[in-house]
C-alpha cells in the first residue's frame, strides 16, 4: 500500500467520477483504475460501487476513506510539528530589557530546555522599547514598567520586593526594617531609566510624604552599590538581584525592608499584539508565562 495509492483514493472518493479525477492527478484514467484496482487488492474487498463511469464508495470504502482521512490528519500535523521544530532549533529570540534580575534565570532555565535557541539581549530604556516593538528589530521586552502603545500586549511575569539598600553603617546595621518616611533627610543614589527602580523611586517617596534628594544617578548595578557603601546615598534594590549578589558584597552593604508603604516591583513581557511570531519566540513567550504559573501556584500551596 503506497502514499500515492492512498492520495490517488481520495480524490477519486470525492469526486465519485474516474476520467474526472484522473484529470485532476494529471494521469491517464486507465492508469488510475489500475492503481485503485491495485489498492482493493491489497486491502482484499472493493471499495467502490461501479456504474459505468459513475464510481461511489461502498460500505468497506466508507470506512476505509473515515480510518484513510484521520491518518493524514495525523501526517498533517507531525509535518507541522516537524517543521517547527527545525525552526526552533535553528531560531532565535530578541528580548530588549531593563536589566531586570529575573532575567538571567528566566533565559538559563529557558536554555537548558532549548539549548539550540540562540537569545539576543538588547539593553535599552523604555522610551525606546516601543519603536524596537514596532519596528520587528526585537520579540519582546521585558521590563519592570509596561511598554506603552496602543497595540501592546503587556503580561506579569514576577512581582518581588524592592529592598532598601544601606551603607554596613552603626545605625543601620543594627536594623532589618524601616518606614520609608525615616529616610526623607538621606540622600538618594537614583537608578537612570533603564533600571527596574528608575520609576519606583520618587513614586514611593511621594507616598512617604516627601521629595527624595538625588546626589547621584547612574544604571550601572555595581557602581551603584559601591556609591552606596562609600557612603554617598542609599537605593532601592530588588530582592532577587540582592539574593544573587548578596554573598558578596554584605561585608560594605546592608538592605533593610521597608513597611510603609510596601514597597514591590512587578516585572512583564510585552509584545505586539497578533503579530506573526517565529517558533522559537512563540515557545518563549510561552515557556515564561507557564513559568509565572508555576511561582503562583508555589505561593498558594
């Protein structure tokens, strides 16, 4: 039984004329009938009723055309399937960021599932996201602030604490929490556009009651830290990069959570919405909203 009996069977099922059909295949009908008589051999019933050149399908061709239409269904898809996943394996992703700290955890995780995935990350601030959106030069952005536009899909992906980072000074050492509002005479190291506690910052200070003093900004994670333990300001740090880092800096530096007001940074994926996507970026996106799944679900139980 072979691929093209099987093709040349259905169209001769659907059209119920042989010289019809044999036209459509392109063939001589004498030629088709063989290959039908041949297929009825094999199969060892006849799957037709005949009347002169009017051909209809019998009882045993009934049920073989219903088994015959699901097998190439299932062809149909496995070609699909297949095709996707050459182009995954040979795709890329382009994720513009705002160096935020779930970043490198996401796309690890995300590579050691795909490792033939390749990730091009592009740093950028959020006035820019949206042209690169726009333009098809990235996939995806993902930011602590969602991207505005008015064909953006923003979705959340993780909300985690922003932790209050401090000199290893007597008067805070001492201390694991504060109000914000104990902090209005300190100065403040103020992470620049591109940095998950850009916008935060004078947000949360205004509702403290006060107006947050800037001696420095900059959107350079470690040049911050090091202003702060020389003493220069104070900043705001999520948890997750203090977690990262935490080991080996706590010997200069010291985070105390804050109780009023809470304090959280919620990072999202934006993409632009109904836009044709590459397997490797459709399975991306993908993979990180079921990743969020997951930490909600750790969190209820």
């Amino acid at each position: 039984m072979e691929l093209q009996q099987l093709q040349y069977f259905r169209t001769v099922a659907r059209l119920e004329h042989m010289t019809q059909a044999a036209k459509e295949l392109n063939i001589t009908q004498p030629a088709l009938s063989r290959t039908i008589s041949r297929l009825e051999d094999d199969i060892g019933v006849p799957l037709f009723e005949r009347t002169g050149r009017q051909i209809r399908l019998n009882r045993y061709g009934e049920i073989f055309l219903a088994h015959l239409e699901r097998s190439f269904l299932e062809l149909d898809q496995a070609k699909k399937k297949i095709n996707d996943l050459a182009q995954l394996e040979t795709g890329s992703v382009s994720i513009a960021t705002t160096n935020v700290s779930i970043f490198p955890s996401l796309v690890s995780s995300f590579l050691r599932q795909y490792p033939d995935v390749r990730i091009r990350q592009y740093l950028r601030s959020d006035i820019n996201m949206y042209r690169l959106l726009e333009t098809g030069e990235i996939d995806f952005c993902i930011s602590a602030e969602p991207v505005e536009g008015p064909d953006i899909e923003w979705a959340p992906l993780y909300s985690e604490p922003l932790l209050l980072l401090v000199p290893r000074e007597e008067r805070f050492i001492r201390r694991h929490e504060v109000r914000l509002s104990e902090m209005a005479d300190e100065k403040f190291i103020h992470a620049s556009a591109n940095n998950d506690s850009a916008s935060a910052l004078e947000h949360l200070c205004r509702q403290a009651g006060f107006t947050p003093k800037i001696s420095f900004e900059g959107n350079d994670s470690a040049v911050i830290g090091e202003m702060v333990s020389l003493g220069l300001g104070i900043s705001f740090i999520p948890s997750l990069l203090w977690e990262k880092f935490s080991d080996i800096i706590k010997d200069r530096l010291h985070v105390l959570a804050v109780t009023d007001p809470i304090c959280t940074v919620t990072t999202g994926i934006s993409r632009i919405k109904d836009r044709y996507m590459s397997a490797a970026a459709n399975t991306f996106y993908l993979y990180a909203i079921q990743k969020t799944r997951e930490r909600k679900g750790h969190r209820a139980n």
